[in-house]
C-alpha cells in the first residue's frame, strides 16, 4: 500500500496565509497541517510516500526530507504545469505499482485511513471516493450513493438549485493501479470532472465510503481560525507537542526553555512553542503560540495563532488574530475583532485595527494608525491620509479606485446634503479613474457636484472663489513622481482645506460612518463649460493689457505638456507679446517631471531667450500653480532671489502702499530698501482666504506667487503677466532690476531627522537661542547679528527639519551654515 498526497495548490484562497509558506506547510496546533496527513499514514501502516509539489516546493522538502525523521520513505514528484489533480497523480505512475490512497496535504481529519481502506478492499473497488456530510455543501463536490454505496451521481461545487445531497466527496481516494490507464499523459484531468465518469461511463464501479469523524478542508483564513476553534473545543484530537501543565482555569502545553512572567495567567488551552517569552501579566486564553514568540507584559491574547518569532508589544489587545512569522507589533496594539498579519510586517505602537482585515506580507504600519480595510499592494499604512490639503499615493496601489470611493464618501459625509462641489483634473488617465470613482462616492452622500473636466488647476480654484459651490477638489499626477496621483481638496474660496477639516474626513473614513443618502437624494452631476471664459474675462479685467501691449515684450515660454496648453497662449495672445511657447501638448508621460527634465526644461528657455534677444523667460509648471523666471540675460532665477525681484519690482512700479506676505524664513536683505512695501511674515500654510486678501501679493519659496487682484489662489499664468505690467510700468529689463538688489547670501538645507527626534531638536535650537535674539515664529530664528541668521522648521510631515541661513557675505554664511549643521548633527548623535 503506498500514498499520494497533494500538496501542489497556490492556496489562492487562503492568502495571505500562503504569501510565505504552501498552503499544507500551514501551522496548526505548531506543526504543519500536512505532519498531521504524514502522521496518520505511518499510523495506518503506509511508509512509501509521494508527495506532488509544485507551488513553493523547496519549503516542503527542507522540512520533510527523505521522510527518515518520521519514519516513512518519502518522493517528491514536481510536475512542469498544472495537470489537475489526475493529471498530477498520473505524473507519480512510476512508483505507484500497487494500491494507494491519495489525500490532500491542506485537510485537518482525524477520519481513521485503515477504516477507509478496509472498506475499499471489502468491496473489492477499484475506485474508492471518502465521504462526510456538511452543512454547507456548495463549496463541494456532491456525491449521492445507492444501498450498496456504489456512485450513482455526483456533482462539484453545485448551486443550491442543483445539490441533491450534503455528502459531500472529502479528496480522500483509494485506487487500484489501474486506474491510472484512464488518466492520459500530459493533460489537465480532474478525479471529478474527468476521471470518474470515464470510469463509471466505462461500466467500472466506484464505491463511496461514510468517514466518521471530523474533517475541515481549510480552504479560507476563516475556515483556518474556525479549525483552531474547533480543535481547541475538543471537536477532533490531535496529539499536541509540548508538556501539558495545568492551570486553575485550563491547561498550557509548554515547549522547551519557556519564561513565563510573574503573574501571567493561561486560561482553556494554551499551547507555547520552544523559547517563548511571556510577560508580566499576560493573558493567555485559548492560543497557539509558535516558538520563539514574544509577548509583552500586560498583554492579552485570545482565540488567536501566532506563527513563530513573533513580537508584541506592552499591554496589547489581540483577539481572534492570526499573525505569521516574525510580525512585530509595537505597545497598545488594539484588535479585538479579529485581524490577519502576513510575515514580517512591522505594527506600531498604538495602533488600532478596526475589523476583520488581512494585512499582507512586510508591510510597515504607522505608530497610531487605524486600519480600517485590507492592506494589499502598498507596502505601508499611514495613520494619517491628508499632508497639507492633499492626498497623496502610488496610482491604482495605495491610491485605489476603492480608495477613491471611500474618500469621496468621507469628504461628502463633511458637507451639507444637497450642496455642491467643484470637480477638476489634468488629463492623465490615472486622474481621470480615480476622480469618477471619488465622485461616486460623493453623489452617495446627497452631494451634488460640478463637473469642470480637464483644466488647470488656477482655473478650478479661481471658479470656486466666485460662488455656487461649497469645496473643490482637483486630481493630478504627481509633479515629480510618474507613479503617483494627488488628489487636492479646497474649500470655497480656493485654498487648501485646513487641518480641523482634514481629521474630520480622516476620522469618516478610517471608521466608514459614512451618510447614506435615500435613493431620491442621491447627488447629481451638473456640467460647467464657459468655467475657462469666465477665468480668462477675470484675468483680463485685473491687467493693465494696453499697457502691456506698449513694451511688446519677446518672451520665451516652456508650458511643460501641462494643463495650461488650453488657456495661456491664448491670453499671451491678447497682451500683444512676441512669444514663443514650448511643450504646448499634451502627453501623459511628460506630466511628471524629474529634477533633471526640469533643469533642463529651464536650460532649454535660458539658451533660447538669449539667442532670440527676449525680454524674460517663463517655465509654466504642468499644472500651472508654480512658476521659474529667466532673465533677459538668460539667467535662472532662484527661488528666493526670484521673490526679491518680485519685491524690487513692485516697490519700483507703486503708486501707493502696498502690503506682502512672506514666509518666516524668506530672505530679509530687502527688507530695509523697499519703500513702499510692507511685509508681514509667518507661516504660509493653513492660511484663510479672507486673511490673505489683506494683502497685494503672497510670495514662498516655492516658485508659487499670488498676486490677490485675481482670487487667493497660487496662479503661474497670471503672476507672469502681472510681472510683465510691472516691467512696462517701470521699463527697466530683468537685469538691470537685479543689479539693485544688495547682494547676499541665502542657502536652504534639509537634514534628515527622526520623526521621534524632531521635538528634541527643536528643545536644542531653543536652548540655543535662550542667548540670543531669537524669533518662534513657524520654528526658531536666531539672529547673529552681523554673521546674519539661521532659521530651523521642522518638517510638517516627512522625517526632516529644514535650516536657512541668510548673511550679507558669502563667508560668513557658509560659516554659520557650517556651525548649525555640525550642531544639529551633534544633537542627533548625542539622541542616537
């Protein structure tokens, strides 16, 4: 007598269970289901063994062998394809000269194999099927017999409409060899499908067996957990490794050199592999627990299985869990509604998972995170979504259509029913799935919305600073990663949303309490088409374009295959410039742009306005919030001194006061020539529109400028031609306006910081200053008089803190960009 057993499935089903291991190397009970099949068989006298492998089989054979530890003789056979399960069997015909029993590797059964083959051999069968009785048969192969336990019929994986039967056919065969002729070489063959009824439609007999006992094909995670219930109240025995010691409310089997922590308590059955740790006051009840595991003190861990070299943190509350090999959870895990971690993920602390979710393989999870749904493709959960307005993460990956979905429910459920908002994108076709899915979403919350298409962003936010809708959102591929798509959300005016309404859409979505709206409420979807004209009439109202039309300016313009293409020409046009334009179409894989294509998009201007004699070169960001400046010289303008310009040229051309607004940390060598212009300076994020419109002109360092003639919103199309009406004004070139402003020295750092450590930093900075003059506004100036200043922030959302350091001299700002440097490197070594 020999045996097969099939152990060549991907268990698909079981993800991500089998993401590291095959679905018969799954632990139960500490040891591998298939031991259990292995087990049996040595039990019931059969010792020549064939295993079928073909998904992961190096790990079935580095723990089994030559089967010389069990005391059995083992072969592995590894079909090239998948044959079905005959057509496997078949693949074995070579050591398979006699009667044998084929199993599955993934079966948990205490069904007795010599009861099974001593019926085979009474009814002298050349073919005999297992059977058992469930209530749920549908998953299965149905199987009816007649008095005599002969097949009549049978059925696989049937609907309700067609069972005839709950016996059920359990994968557990007896075979006479020559049974083996029916099956052909090098075909897909099933025993159901295909073998039987060529063997019954060839007149030969099949005999059914009733198997008494317990018997669970773990098919899903959650037949797997339920087989651990079932094991756990008695339902089948298996011999279960370790020294049973029995407790007040229960027994713990322990392997070998377990600690256990004072005052840890095991209550049901409890079983601890070889070299488990057990905290202070742990909880144990009704676990398996593989060797090597961790557990911290204080915590409590029910109904659930832990592969080996698990870590859990302090005072945890785990509840009807499975975590796989080596998954670490930080402190004041909560789960209590049962969760599935795959190999090697790391959990931080606090975090919570919300329900029943499944997290695949080495996947990071932020400390406070709530895990609300199954985490597949991405490789990290945030606990936050929002950074700065904005939602951000790898197209149809973490940024999914489900995900869309869910977001565009959590931003309605935040607005009134019935109310409207502004919809917008570029023309990538990631934003395009992605915004049809958030809008479904959307419209389920009884919120109507305005559907603008592809336009540039400038245009969008200037719509919603008019009146008819309550928000905006806007979604685009990422300006510097191809692989990304951000979704960017405003309120009415225009501006990014703040954080308060960011949480509240956060704390909607990761709990999914979202509003449904009653089937006659749902939104509907309304069409905006002269949104461009209305845009293009405002901006035309706010310039002085006669006069700008009287310099005739040469300009030399890179649109960047972006969303302006539509707009700007147009009213480049109507200002009476010579312009040329470069990158006026649209292509997909030219919306993203690397640092490297952006330099050289501005090499490109700079050569070409000073071949071409022009007056200023432009570089129009894709989706037209962002601007670079090229001189007449052909000279890129930094960032800060690119907003010194600006400065320069406003205090030059006005007629009156006027008033900007800059970041903390911009450069202040201007600050003492400009007559006509005062400056405020501050945080510039979170800022509200009725605030902002206090103010002519809001400059960053970003290449983002808003001239507020025109709404509050960033808009590089109409910053460009406001400066061209301030240089018709003055009528001075590019240059010559350079040359007013005093030389100095600016440079912008970012050191890498852990997010831990970023408060420790920012205690040494004030420590630092307590000496000095000192500013706290949006992070920690120091002013060092003559040497100039240095300004540290940290980073809002990334691991970094960001230093300026501003001097008249070029030495003295190096030197003090040298000094608080190797400062903030001290202070992170001394935390290190």
């Amino acid at each position: 007598m020999k045996a097969v057993v099939m152990a060549g499935g991907f268990g698909t089903r079981i993800q991500p269970l089998t993401s590291s291991v095959p679905k018969p190397m799954i632990p139960v009970m500490n040891k591998p289901m298939m031991e259990y099949i292995i087990d049996s068989l040595k039990n019931a006298g059969i010792v020549d063994i064939v295993i079928l492998l073909y998904f992961k089989p190096e790990v079935i054979k580095n723990y089994f062998g030559d089967g010389s530890s069990k005391g059995v003789n083992i072969r592995y056979v590894q079909p090239d394809d998948d044959y079905g399960t005959a057509g496997a069997v078949k693949k074995a015909e070579a050591y398979l000269d006699e009667r044998f029993i084929v199993v599955s590797g993934d079966l948990i059964t205490d069904f007795s194999i010599q009861e099974i083959i001593g019926y085979h051999d009474f009814k002298q069968s050349k073919a005999t099927i297992t059977l058992t009785s469930v209530p749920d048969p549908l998953q299965f192969g149905v199987v009816i017999t007649d008095k005599e336990g002969q097949i009549v019929r049978f059925l696989e994986k049937p609907g309700w409409g067609e069972v005839f039967s709950d016996t059920i056919n359990t994968g557990i065969y007896v075979f006479e060899p020559e049974v083996l002729k029916y099956i052909p070489d090098n075909s897909n063959f099933d025993f159901s499908k295909d073998l039987f009824p060529k063997l019954m439609g060839g007149g030969t007999k099949i005999y059914g067996y009733n198997a008494k006992g317990y018997w669970r094909d773990v098919g899903n995670p959650d037949s797997y957990r339920a087989a651990l219930q079932d094991i756990l109240a008695g339902e089948v025995e298996l011999p279960l490794s370790g020294t049973p010691n029995e407790q007040d409310n229960g027994i713990c089997y322990m392997g070998k050199d377990v600690e256990v922590g004072e005052g840890a308590v095991f209550e049901g059955l409890v079983l601890l592999g070889d070299g488990c740790v057990i905290g202070k006051n742990a909880k144990i009840k009704d676990t398996v627990i593989g060797s090597g595991c961790t557990i911290g003190d204080d915590t409590s861990v029910e109904s659930s299985i832990l592969w080996e070299n698990v870590e859990t943190g302090y005072a945890c509350n785990i509840k009807n869990a499975v975590l796989c090999n080596g998954v670490k959870l930080g402190k004041k895990v909560l789960g209590e509604s049962g969760f599935i971690i795959a190999q090697d993920t790391e959990v931080g602390n606090y975090v919570i998972f919300e329900k029943d979710v499944m997290v695949w393989p080495n996947k990071q999870i932020e400390e406070s995170s709530i895990v609300s749904s199954n985490l597949i493709w991405g490789d990290k959960w945030k606990k936050s979504i929002f950074e700065g307005g904005k939602v951000s993460a790898r197209t149809n990956v973490e940024m999914s259509p489900e995900l869309a979905a869910k977001l565009g429910s959590a931003f309605g459920s935040q607005l009134p029913a019935g109310s409207r908002v502004l919809l917008s994108r570029d023309y990538h076709r990631g934003s395009r799935m992605l915004k049809r899915c958030f809008l479904g979403g959307l419209l389920s919350t009884g919120v109507n919305a305005t559907d603008v298409r592809m336009s540039p962003l400038p245009v969008m936010t200037h719509k919603l600073s008019t009146f008819g809708e309550v928000a905006g959102v806007y979604f685009r591929q990422s300006q510097t990663d191809s692989t990304h798509t951000e979704i960017l959300f405003f309120d009415e005016h225009g501006t990014p949303i703040d954080s308060n309404f960011e949480k509240n859409i956060e704390r909607v979505f990761f709990r999914e309490n979202f509003r449904r709206a009653s089937h006659e409420e749902i939104g509907e979807i309304y069409e905006q088409p002269m949104v461009k004209e209305f845009y293009r009439e405002s901006f035309m109202r706010n310039i002085d374009i006669s006069l700008v039309k009287t310099r005739r300016f040469k300009l030399v313009v890179d649109l960047m295959n972006g969303t302006t293409d539509n707009v700007y020409p147009e009213i480049l046009n109507k200002t009476g410039t010579d312009s040329v334009i470069l990158n006026a179409y649209q292509d997909e894989k030219k919306l993203s742009k690397t640092i490297h294509q952006l330099a050289t998009s501005i090499k490109e201007v700079s050569e070409i306005v000073k071949v071409m004699e022009a007056d200023l070169g432009f570089v129009v960001y894709p989706h037209g919030e962002r601007l670079n400046i090229i001189t007449n010289e052909g000279k890129s303008l930094r960032s800060d001194r690119a907003l010194m310009f600006i400065l320069k040229i406003m205090d030059l051309s006005a007629k009156k006061k006027m008033k900007v607004y800059l970041p903390a940390y911009a450069p202040t060598v201007m600050d003492s020539e400009l007559k006509s212009i005062d400056i405020v300076r501050g945080k510039i994020s979170g800022l509200k529109s009725e605030y902002l419109r206090n103010f002519d002109f809001v400059g960053s360092l970003g290449n983002s400028y808003m001239f507020t003639d025109n709404g509050t919103n960033t808009d590089s199309m109409f910053a460009s031609v406001k400066i061209l009406e301030l240089l018709a004004k003055v009528n001075i070139s590019v240059s010559d306006i350079m040359k007013l402003i005093p030389s100095y020295y600016f440079v912008h750092n970012v050191i890498n910081c852990p997010l831990e450590l970023k408060g420790f930093l920012m205690r040494k900075m004030s420590e630092e200053a307590m000496d000095k003059e000192a500013s706290f506004l949006d992070g920690i100036k120091i002013m060092l008089g003559a040497m100039g200043w240095v300004h540290m922030v940290p980073d809002q959302y990334s691991a970094n803190v960001h230093v300026y350091v501003e001097s008249m001299s070029e030495a003295d700002g190096k030197a003090l960009q040298d000094e608080y440097i190797d400062k903030i490197q001290s202070w992170l070594e001394e935390q290190s």
